[in-house]
C-alpha cells in the first residue's frame, strides 16, 4: 500500500500462502503445542488437581447454602417434561438393580444354600439368648397391649361366655344365670397382665423362642422361607421388592432441601472430593486419546485459519513476527535494487 492506494499484482505473501499457512500452523498445534501427553501430564499435575478440588468444594458448599429443593435444582437443568421422565428411568433403574442384586447374592453367593446361622452376622449363644429375652419382651408387650385393648376385652367376654356354654347341664344354668361376664373379665384382665410380666412366663418364652433359633439355625435359607412364605424363597424376595414404594420415595426426595441433603452428608462428601477427584482425571486421561483423534486437531486448526479474514490472519502473525518481516521486506528492496 502507498498511502490510500493499493500497488498492482502485489497480494502480499501471507494471502498468496494462506492455504500453506493454515496447514502448517494445523500441525504446530497438533504436533508441538496441543499435543495428547501435553495435556495428560497437565491434567495429572498437582496443581490442576488442586484446583479441580477447591473448585468442587465451592460447588459444593454453594449447594449447601441454597434454597432449592432437589426438584428446583433439577429444573435450572432439564424441562418439567424431562425431569419426569428422568424420575421414571430412576424408579425403573432402582426396581432393576435390587432384582439383579437378588439375583447376585441368591444365585452367585448361593444366599439360598446357606444355613440361617452362615447368613446372620454375630450367630452366637450369647447373641441368640439375648436375642430371645428382646423377642420375649416384645411379643409378650404385644399380647399385654391386646388384652388391655377394646378389642382385647371383647375377645375376654366371648371366652368367658363360651365356658358358661360349655359347661352343660345344672352347672352350665347356674352358669349362666348367675355368672357376670364383664366382672370376670375385670378380674381376670390384672390377673393377665401380671402373668404376662412376670420373670417365670418371660423366661419361659425366651427359652422357648431360643430352642427354635437353634432349630432354625442348620436349615437352610431357601427352606425357612419356604416354610414361611409357602413359596420359593428367591421368587418371594423378588415379590416384596416389586411392591416397595419407589416411586413414591423417588417423589418425596425430590421435594427434600438440597441444602438439608447435602449438610447432613457434608463430612463424607467433603472426604470423598479428593478420591472422586483423582478418579474422574484419570478417566480424563484415558479419554484424551481418543478425543484428539476424533476432533482431528490439524484438520480443525486447519479450517479455521482458512476462515480467518485476510486482514485478521496477518494482524496474528505480523504481531508475531513483525519487525522479521519488516527486515525481510526492506531487505529485497536493497537487493532488488
């Protein structure tokens, strides 16, 4: 250029090896700049660790403090439609992992084969008496609340109404005639109770339910829920799954604060960042072979440096090398004169 005016059949050498230009700088980058063992040995660096952590942990914190809840958290990502449909695929996903779970630990670990006293963790005679006076409370609490119940006296007065029918005879008239039933059933029900709390009926029970545990000990699993459920044990297992509210539970979840969620768990998340970390940049790194060869780093470089306008694609290179090409230009002047 002189001046405003452009000097005929000079187009300059950097329009006239534009298509050069481009491929040559495709290659730097891909062969000497942006290189796959340039970037794995930055991404195992220390210090990109460390920053991937902190930058975790202030996501991580920032979730903590907001308002949302898990279904408002989800919506700033996906629609109403597909967060639904992100619900259904996670009831559908946990239905399928317990069946297959079944299937593993029945099938594989042989659950089935296996005595009660192999599946119980802690099977021992201390453990199995202990276990039997807990039992015995409980189910002699439950009989006492029965007996104190409305229901429970009802079921007093019919017993003692049918003894007076049993009874037959003069003795079963007189019986009749003269016997109170709701009297007998107030005398009877403390009579009950203290029976039912006594350390004599408590002991009795005890013993009986442990010499059942040792029965039960020996047979094996496959059997006892047989016996219990009179069906195959897996088959039955599999049943009470099925019928496990779990998209009920996937619902209530989703209106549960995400701040609540994450602070009750704020330690153990806290303490996985770092190994959740270091195993989501080694899979980076595994990853980054195959992402180069599928971008084709040259052949991008390549295209969009040929996209570059003209002007653009000197003003990179003249920022470059300017005062080189300056030296060159004034250079052929000295010699072409």
């Amino acid at each position: 250029m002189i001046g405003r005016f452009r000097v005929p059949f000079t187009p300059g050498l950097i329009p006239k090896r534009r298509e050069d230009i481009a491929q040559s700088l495709g290659n730097v980058v891909a062969d000497y700049l942006v290189t796959t063992e340039g970037l794995q040995d930055m991404v195992l660096r220390p210090s990109f660790k460390q920053k991937v952590e902190e930058y975790l942990k202030a996501l991580l914190y920032k979730w903590m403090q907001s308002p949302l809840t898990l279904k408002e958290a989800a919506l700033t990502v996906w629609d109403e439609e597909k967060w639904e449909a992100i619900k259904l695929k996670l009831t559908d996903t946990a239905n399928t992992v317990l069946e297959r779970g079944v299937d593993l630990v029945w099938d594989q670990y042989g659950l089935g084969d296996k005595a009660l006293k192999e599946v119980i963790p802690g099977w021992t005679e201390e453990n199995r008496e202990r276990w039997s006076e807990l039992a015995a409370d409980a189910l002699l609490q439950t009989v006492e609340e029965e007996l104190l119940s409305a229901g429970g006296q009802r079921m007093l007065s019919k017993m003692a109404a049918g003894m007076a029918d049993q009874a037959g005879g003069f003795l079963g008239t007189m019986a009749a005639i003269f016997m109170d039933e709701d009297k007998i059933v107030r005398k009877l029900t403390p009579a009950l109770v203290r029976a039912l709390r006594g350390d004599e009926t408590k002991a009795k029970v005890a013993e009986a339910i442990k010499g059942k545990l040792e029965e039960y000990a020996e047979k094996p699993v496959s059997e006892l829920l047989k016996m219990l459920a009179d069906e195959e044990g897996k088959d039955w297992i599999v049943l009470q799954l099925q019928r496990l509210p779990v998209g009920k539970w996937v619902s209530r979840a989703e209106e549960v604060k995400l701040s609540s969620l994450l602070t009750s768990w704020k330690p153990q998340l806290e303490n996985a960042i770092p190994g959740f970390t270091d195993r989501m940049l080694r899979g980076i790194v595994r990853g980054i072979p195959v992402v180069m060869t599928a971008i084709q780093l040259p052949k991008m470089v390549h295209e969009q440096v040929q996209k570059f306008p003209i002007e653009l694609l000197e003003e990179v290179i003249l920022s470059v090398s300017g005062k080189e090409f300056r030296a060159i230009t004034w250079l052929g002047v000295v010699l072409g004169e």
